[in-house]
C-alpha cells in the first residue's frame, strides 16, 4: 500500500514537469554528462530523401526547430520523388508542397505573423552544382532534384533508372532531373552535402540533423532512398560535432501513437498544407488511409558524435542565442526525448541562476535508479544530460527527478526495448 500511495503522489507530480508539448531537441552537450555551459546559438539540419519525408516521420520535431524564430534550420531534400509521373510539374510540385508545409511549420509558431514575409529563391553553385533554395524567416529549403530510386532502389523509367543506391553501391551516376551536372560518385555527393552544410553554417553553431534511420536492423522494410539519405548525412558530416536525431519510416505505423494532441495537430497541419499544394497543381496529394496511418507516430534514437566544429564558408546572416526558448527566470524540465527511450534520449532542464544541482531516475516505487548529478554546482542557463538505455533495469515507466536551489520538478520517463 505504501508503495501504490508513492505510486500514486508521483503521478500527481509530473504536473509540475512543465511538459511542454514540443518536441525538444535543443544542441548536444557531450556523451554522457551534463553541457554545465551556457545556452549556445544551435541551428538544425533536415536531410530527406523526398518532399513529403520530414511531415510524416518527423513532423513534430521539425515543427518544433522552425518555430524558435532564432534558429537556422536548413531543409535538404535530395529527391523529386518523381515516381514514374513524365511530366516534370509533377516532381515540381512536389518540391512546391515541401515549401508550403515548411511555411507551415514556421507560422505555427507563438510569435509567427503568416504571411509577413515572402519567400525568397535563388540558386547557389556548391561544389561545382547548381542547387535551387528557398528562404523563408528563420528557414532555408535546399533541392537538389536527384531522380527518386523506387522502394527498392533499382530505379524507376521516368528518372533513366538512376538510384541514390546505385550511385553508392556501383558507381553509376545519376543526374538531377532539371538537367543540372550529374553527381559521378557517391564522395562527389557527400563532400556537396557537405559543402552546402558548411555554405550554410552558423559560426560557432552547435549542430543538430534530423534524418532518416540508415540501419536496416533498426529500421525495417523502409524506402532505399530513406536509408540511403540516412546515410549521406552520416557520411557528409564525418568528425563533425553534431548530434543526430534517426527516424523509422515505414515501419512505424504499426507502432502506436506517441505524439500528444498538439503534435499529432502540427504534423496533421504541415501535411495538410503538402497535399493541399498537391492537389491544386492538379495531382493527387495522397491524403489517403496509407499516408495519414503515420500521423501521431514518430520514433527517432539520439546519437550524438565528438568532432570538430563546422565552419560557414559564406557569411551569413548574424544570428543570436535562442535563450527565449524556455523562461530564464524558472526552474524547467522538459520532457525527455525521444519518449519512450529506445536506444537512448536527453533530458533538458533550464537554471534560472548558478545552482547546485541533483538529478536522478525514479522507478514507480520511488527507488533510485540512477543518480545522475549529485549537488555538483552548474551555472545558470540550458543544460542537458544523456540517458544510457543499458542503465535501466528493465522496460517500463520511470520518473526523472530534479532539484535544485529548493525546487522540485518531475517528468515520466518511458524505456521500451
């Protein structure tokens, strides 16, 4: 009985965990251990292999990025996903639904003013090719309108039979469908992701990419493209710090749903507004049973890599500390993410002023599992602290505790394997 009450007080508590309903993916701090340093200017990467591949694997997360008016988020879709349509307004509006929901995504935003800014396109030179980008507010949506490799990568009619596989695995070129300079290897087109990463770069940025999962153990039945554009990110930034955020694909829609209602709504919204653009170009924008299965699910495992800085090549824009993301003067803990933990996850919490902090895992009995940090004193601002799955005893739900200067605060904490 008395460890059902403790069970029971506990729950009650995690309303005082300000579970913002964010996907949060603030910058890594390092393996392991608190970043103990204050809020850095941070700036994301998007990498997917088709226009409607972030809304449904990773509509939340990415919603969240482009609404923090103060960070660069930078969009690279690869593909036009022109499937075996022979006209090129079919992959064009494709690209023009990928813009519209990235638009989308950024006036969802509390402080957002829809349609105060117009969107502005160019076309830049990276590594010897031309790539077509689209700017609006605090995004910036690159295409490099590579022809789409089909489920199984072997290439479709419409696109000549060229595949983001075959360019990596036999060395056959493939040439991007407005007619632009073929990609002869598959180095050729990691060192241009590369390139267009460092054109783009935030000085002295801390990195974070979103992308697909590339491991086909951990991410099954999924599109070659998928993987391959997984593993073009890994490769296009080799010892490079930078944390990694690797979404499933297909496989996810037989999980169930874990975003909370107004995820499941950003996710719907962004979709939404691909189809809608789709539809008004004259082309089915696959808002069907198949696609909207994906809504409300999306499942990613961190993994966060040690390396060398990446360095703008190209001025840009002056960009600020996003220190407006959380209340400076409160004590926050946001929710861990991802939820559940699969592999591994972050817990973010803000320091109002320099504290001595203590933070640790909390079975449903309130047993200590782990102790995280033990009164070690931390300056004020954003810190964060990796979660191990091997350091949890077993699958189940699990509360993260955090104290510091005579406040309290919890949040749920769920491990699946």
């Amino acid at each position: 009985m008395r460890a059902l009450l403790l069970w029971v007080f506990l729950l009650g508590l995690v309303g005082l965990c300000p579970l913002s309903s964010r996907a949060q993916t603030g910058s890594g701090a390092g393996s392991g251990a608190s970043a103990g340093q204050s809020p850095a200017t941070k700036w994301t990467v998007v990498i997917t292999a088709h226009p409607d591949d972030w809304q449904l694997f990773m509509g939340a997360a990415v919603c969240a990025e482009a609404q923090h008016s103060r960070r660069k988020v930078v969009l690279i879709c690869l593909t036009g996903g022109q499937a075996n349509e022979p006209s090129d307004t079919y992959w064009r509006g494709r690209e023009a639904g990928h813009l519209a929901s990235v638009r989308k995504a950024v006036d969802l935003g509390p402080t957002a003013t829809p349609g105060a800014v117009v969107s502005t396109a160019a076309t830049i030179v990276v590594n010897g090719h031309s790539i077509e980008t689209h700017r609006y507010q605090n995004t910036i949506s690159c295409y490099l309108h590579l022809p789409d490799g089909g489920v199984d990568g072997k290439g479709l009619v419409r696109g000549g039979g060229q595949s983001l596989k075959q360019l990596r695995e036999a060395g056959k070129a493939i040439k991007p469908l407005d007619g632009g300079a073929a990609y002869t290897s598959w180095e050729e087109l990691s060192q241009t992701i590369r390139a267009l990463l460092a054109y783009e770069a935030v000085e002295a940025g801390r990195l974070t990419i979103h992308c697909p999962q590339p491991d086909e153990r951990v991410n099954p039945i999924d599109h070659s493209d998928h993987r391959l554009a997984g593993l073009l990110a890994l490769e296009a930034t080799r010892q490079v710090e930078c944390r990694y955020f690797q979404y499933a694909g297909y496989t996810i829609m037989r999980n169930p749903t874990n975003l909370t209602v107004t995820q499941q709504s950003w996710q719907m919204q962004v979709y939404r507004a691909y189809c809608q653009t789709m539809d008004a170009a004259g082309y089915p924008g696959a808002w069907d049973e198949k696609h909207l299965k994906f809504i409300g699910r999306q499942y990613a495992q961190v993994k966060h890599q040690t390396g060398t800085v990446l360095r703008p090549t190209a001025p840009a824009p002056a960009a600020t500390s996003d220190e407006d993301e959380a209340d400076a003067s409160k004590l926050v803990l946001e929710p861990c993410y991802p939820n559940p933990v699969t592999v591994s996850g972050v817990l973010a919490y803000q320091l109002p002023v320099q504290e001595a902090v203590w933070l640790r895992i909390l079975d449903i009995q309130g047993r200590v599992v782990q102790e995280l940090q033990q009164g070690s004193t931390q300056t004020a601002g954003r810190h964060e602290q990796w979660l191990d799955l091997q350091r949890f005893p077993a699958t189940g739900v699990y509360f993260a505790e955090l104290r510091a200067g005579g406040q309290r605060r919890l949040c749920r904490v769920e491990v699946a394997r």
